[in-house]
C-alpha cells in the first residue's frame, strides 16, 4: 500500500534556490563556448 504523497510547497528551499542559480550561471557560459570555440573549431577542423 502507497503512503500518501505529501502536498509540494509553493515556496521554494534553499536546495532549489541554489540550483536555479547554478543552472542561472552556468547555462549563458555554455552557449559562449559552443558558439564562440566549438563552432570555428567544427567548421576548421572536422
């Protein structure tokens, strides 16, 4: 027998605040890298 689920928070924890600021930093410097290194890289070399 499933025990009930808990009804979810609308406020977030600190657990999600930090991983939507990880996330926040982390996704701009990714797109700089594939548009600015990878891409000449893929266009020169492969």
């Amino acid at each position: 027998m499933a025990l009930p689920l808990a009804a979810p928070s609308a406020r977030l924890d600190r657990a999600a605040w930090s991983w939507a600021w990880l996330q926040g930093t982390r996704d701009p410097y990714v797109v700089l890298i594939m548009i600015y290194v990878f891409a000449p890289y893929f266009v020169r070399d492969v």
